[in-house]
C-alpha cells in the first residue's frame, strides 16, 4: 500500500491541530499576563513560554512518530519503537538548549515592550512573533522526527522533502532532489537542515514535510513531481552556465547582491527559477 496525499495531509493536519491548541494557551497566557509592568511581563514570558512550546512539541511530535509507525505497517510487519526528534537529536536530549535559545529570543524580541524614541511600545509585535515561534518549533519537531525516525529505521527508507501547491522557490529546490535522503551524510538539504522562516518576524514560511518512501517509485502524493521541480530547476541552472542570462536580470541581480555566477548557490539559481516560472511559486518575480 504506497504512501499517498491523504497520508501527508493527516500528517499536516495533526501538526496544524497541535499549532492551534498551542496558539490558543498562548493567547490565554498573555491576556493573563499582558497588564503586568514590561520587564516582570518579560521575564515571565521567558519563564512559561518554554514550558508551553515542550508541551505541545511532545504533542506534534508523538502524532508525526504514530503517523510513521502506521504508514510503515503498510510494508512491514516487524516492531520498529520511534523517538520524537528535535534536530538531530531526541527531544528530550535537545529540550534543554532549545529552552535556551527560545529564552534568548524572547528578551530580545521583547524590546517592543517599551518605547524607544519616537517610536512606541508596540506588544503586538511580540504576540505575532510568539504565535509564529510556536507554529515553527511545533512543525519542525514533528518533520525532525519523521526524519530522525527514517536515519535509525533498519529498514533503510529513502526519505523526501515534499513541498506543498504555491510553495517558495527555495522549498521547490530543496525538493526537487527526490527520495534520495537516506543519511547524516545525504540529508543536509545543502547545508540547510532546519526548515526556513523569515529572520525578522519569525513567521514560519515552510510547508514542506518530510515523507519516507519505503519501496522504490510507490508513493503517490498529487502535486509532488520531484521530475518537474528538477527541470525547472535544470533550466535556471543551464541559464546561468550558459551565460544566457537577460541584461535586465544580471543588473537587478547586482544591485541586490546576488551572485550572477555562483549556479549552485541558492540565493542565485532561486532568483532565476522565480523570474523563470512566476506563476508556480509563491515569491515568483513578475514582470
């Protein structure tokens, strides 16, 4: 029984229920918290948020490792235990660095709990970043543990990053590529093994899920063409080596400091793929 869009979209709408359920405490939590003086509300965001975001991370996580027991009890029928993942490593081992660094995001963030100028407090700011650090922790846990799950399968699995219908330019790249993860050694997406998202806001920007693939050419996820993201793909890349670049694009390329030579950096070939096909990304370049 091959892999198929209804089994990516349950894995999807168990990670979008963990979001909402979290989103929701948060929302809670700050009407509770919101009248406190900035820095006590601060440092009790610093405090809690941690333990919220843990929480419903093991909430994701535990749907996406049952969601990678049931599709691989489509081939196999021996016993394989799976661990909840957050980069490479367990949860558990991970939780008390990522607390850390969500800490150290939080007071940096939380600046715009005062005013600094002519420019007003502005605590909305940090409500939105909050909601967009909790939708991205939750999501990545659960594709870090499908991920985690396919490295330790003795079963060996290929595995994908799947993008969705009107993904970005870069998600595209990074799936054309196929079922050809397998290892730590093939699996670095090209030196970007966390999923993106915008450095300012923190607004997760990726939909791409990490789907295994069990036996050669039998998944069936409509949409998902890794041949037609190839060729997209091949088609900026022989653009740039051919030297057949249009004027017009070389000089916007440099005034926005992007290399017109470097085929195989992606900051390059995305811009070229956006320009080249609009219409199929969600940052596609219109005349």
């Amino acid at each position: 029984m091959p892999i198929t869009t209804a089994d990516v979209n349950r894995l999807r709408q168990a990670q979008s229920e963990a979001v909402r359920l979290a989103q929701g405490e948060l929302q809670k939590l700050w009407f509770e918290l919101s009248d406190m003086p900035p820095a006590r509300f601060r440092d009790a965001l610093m405090e809690l948020i941690p333990a919220l975001v843990r929480r419903y991370q093991e909430v994701g996580g535990t749907a996406a490792a049952q969601w990678y027991e049931i599709v691989r009890a489509y081939y196999f029928n021996d016993t394989f235990d799976t661990h909840i993942y957050y980069g490479d490593k367990t949860l558990t081992d991970a939780q008390q660095a990522a607390d850390t660094d969500l800490r150290r995001l939080i007071r940096w963030k939380a600046g715009v709990l005062w005013d600094n100028g002519d420019t007003p407090a502005n605590p909305d700011e940090l409500f939105n970043f909050l909601n967009n650090v909790v939708d991205s922790r939750i999501r990545d846990t659960a594709r870090y543990t499908v991920r985690g799950n396919a490295r330790r399968d003795p079963r060996k699995p290929r595995y994908a990053r799947v993008s969705n219908a009107g993904c970005c330019a870069f998600c595209a790249l990074m799936s054309s590529r196929g079922y050809v993860y397998k290892s730590e050694d093939t699996a670095s997406f090209s030196g970007s093994s966390s999923f993106h998202r915008n450095p300012k806001t923190g607004e997760e920007t990726c939909r791409c899920e990490i789907i295994p693939q069990f036996r050669s050419g039998d998944n069936r996820i409509e949409g998902y063409s890794p041949e037609r993201l190839e060729r997209r793909y091949r088609e900026a890349y022989d653009m740039l080596n051919d030297g057949t670049l249009p004027d017009d694009w070389a000089e916007d390329m440099k005034a926005k400091g992007i290399s017109t030579r470097r085929a195989t950096d992606p900051s390059t070939i995305t811009y070229v793929m956006r320009r080249l096909h609009p219409d199929a990304y969600g940052d596609g370049i219109k005349p």
